[in-house]
C-alpha cells in the first residue's frame, strides 16, 4: 500500500528479528565503502538500531492500518473470515480478514486484525473482540454480506456462537438484513478428509513414520539408507493433527518412497 518502501518495509515483511536492522546497516557500509566511498559517511549516519526499528515499523503499521480505514470507507459491502488458534505461548488469537468491493468493483483483501483472547474462547468472547475490531476499524454493521469460519462450535453454535450473536446485532439495528455464513473452502476439505474413513491406512502409515523419526538411531540408519540409494526424498515428515493437511503429504511421501 505505500509508495515508498524503506528498508525497514521489507525488513518487516520478511518477518525477520528487529535486529537484523544494525546488520543491514553493516551490509550497507560495506557496499558504500567499495562502491561509492564517498557516500560511506551518509550511510552510517542511518539509523537502524533495534529501538529505531521498532518505532519506525510501529509508524509503518500505523499509516497501513489508516490507508485501510480509508479504503474501507469505500466499501459498499464486505466479508470476513475469521480463524481461531492457540499460539505457542497458549495464547488465543483471533485473526481477522476482511475483503470489500467499493462502486468501481474494485477487491481489497487484507488481514484486518489480530485479537489476542487473554481468558476464555467462548462465543461471547469471540464476539466481543469481532465487535472491538469492527468499532476500532470503523466498519458498519449493515454492509457486512457474509462471515466465513470453520466449524468450531464457539464459531458456529446455534445460542450463543459467534455467527448467532453476530446475526442479532445486526437484525436488532438493521431490520431485514441478515449474514450469510459460510464455511470455510479448506476446512470443507477437511470435512470431505474425515468422511472418507481412511482410518485403517492413516494409522498404519503414523505408526511406520513414528517408528523411524521417534528414535535417533532409527531416524539416523534410515536418513543413510535413502542418501545411499539417492532418492528424491531425504527423510519423512510428521503428521500433526493440529495442522490435519500434514496428512495429505505424509501419505505422498510414504508413496514415493514405498519402493
């Protein structure tokens, strides 16, 4: 969304750590000395030292975040998609995606927000930081056309889920409007996944993969036995639950590598 693009833009994009500013700046000096020696002194005058970089992404953020205020404005309707996950701190976080279309049919899709949910994961909870999202943002209710979630019951409950207490609102302020819920493309896929039965091949397959990658010296004679025949493939891959398309690859991989 912005013109111009400093270093610290890309830097942020890349997710690397805020101190990765003072080792760009060494690159820099570097360059400048060999290419341009008399510019090395303008060069180490730039600031990118952790607390500066800091500041500046917060800034950055900050004009991201007022540029899509702006746009949103323009909105004659909008979706969200919402997903909720447990960080590796416990933490709930709630993201939260928003795609509108404004008069000239043009599309913005963004990552509105993320809310962090210190306590429970309820229904009323979810619906809280949606509602603090949309009053921070500046959304009308009454132009928001559809939600996409799973099937989480906090999400999808028939009392008090998310998408009910959201439908409320917006009936209770907006007579004869109504959300259109939809459920999520991937996660109906994985609904398709769970329909299919394929117990007795899952289980088989996790058990062999667990075997090898579970015990160091079993992880070891057969990372040598694939290096010595010179297979595409280098190792197995676990299967986590949590992220259910690890099957899919899984199974792939144990296929290719059958032989």
């Amino acid at each position: 969304m912005l013109q111009r693009k400093p270093v610290l833009w890309f830097l942020t994009k890349k997710n690397k750590p805020f101190s990765d500013g003072e080792f760009i700046k060494e690159c820099i000096s570097d360059v400048a000395n060999i290419m341009c020696p008399e510019q090395k002194t303008k060069m180490d005058s730039i600031a990118l030292s952790r607390r500066t970089v800091v500041r500046r992404v917060g800034k950055i953020s900050d004009d991201l975040m007022s540029q899509l205020k702006d746009t949103s404005k323009q909105f004659l309707w909008y979706s969200l998609a919402l997903d909720e996950s447990t960080d590796v701190q416990d933490t709930a976080q709630l993201l939260v995606f928003i795609r509108g279309m404004d008069a000239n049919f043009q599309l913005t899709e963004e990552q509105l927000s993320v809310e962090s949910l210190k306590d429970r994961t309820t229904g009323k909870d979810l619906f809280r930081a949606v509602e603090n999202c949309i009053a921070r943002t500046g959304l009308e209710w009454n132009k928001m056309a559809s939600v996409t979630t799973d099937g989480a019951r906090a999400l999808t409950g028939k009392n008090v889920g998310l998408l009910k207490l959201m439908n409320d609102k917006i009936k209770a302020e907006h007579p004869g409007h109504a959300l259109i819920p939809l459920h999520c493309v991937i996660h109906q896929e994985s609904l398709c996944k769970g329909a299919l039965n394929v117990k007795h091949v899952t289980d088989s397959i996790v058990n062999v993969v667990n075997l090898i990658r579970a015990k160091g010296l079993n992880h070891r004679q057969f990372r040598a036995l694939l290096a010595d025949l010179e297979t595409e493939h280098l190792d197995f891959l676990y299967h986590n639950h949590v992220r259910w398309l690890s099957l899919g690859k899984v199974l792939r991989r144990v296929w290719e590598l059958r032989e």
